[in-house]
C-alpha cells in the first residue's frame, strides 16, 4: 500500500469514525469494494448512519478531496490503484 492511498485510507476511517483493518483494506481495491465494506461494518456496529447512498456520497466526497479528483471519476467499477493512480 502507498502512501496515497494510506492516506486516503486514514481519511475514510476519520470520516467514518472507525477502524479499518489491513487484511481488509488489502482486499479493498475498488470503490465499490470499500462502499460494500463500509456499508457491511457500519450495519454490524448497528450505527444510523449505514444508508447505503449517503454512505457512497460521504465516501466520494471523502475520496474526491484527498485525491483532486471528480465526483463523476469516483464510480463503484474504478479501482483505487489503476484508474484512481493512487500508490
């Protein structure tokens, strides 16, 4: 894992306010993948604060201001490493 996407990584689990293990977060390589997560441990913790689309919305956000990038460019398929270029 690179920096950047440490980075990002520490900004999710502020935003979100939780841990997020590293077997985990190795196997997290898409957004889509980290939504399911976040949403999953979210629902498991019995938080309010699971709705699947705001979840999505605050993690974008999240991901578009630690990377510059577009909402628009941050969508379920991308993958954090090729199509983010995070390292």
């Amino acid at each position: 894992m690179g920096l950047d996407t440490v980075e990002l990584l520490m900004a999710i689990e502020e935003g979100f306010g939780l841990g997020i293990p590293n077997e985990a977060a190795e196997r997290l390589t898409t957004v889509g993948d980290m939504h399911a997560y976040l949403v999953s441990e979210l629902a498991r913790l019995g938080r309010p604060d699971r709705d699947d689309v705001r979840v999505y919305e605050k993690m974008r956000d999240i991901i578009c201001h630690q990377t510059g990038l577009k909402p628009d460019e941050v969508v379920p398929t991308a993958s954090f490493v090729e199509d983010l270029r995070l390292d």
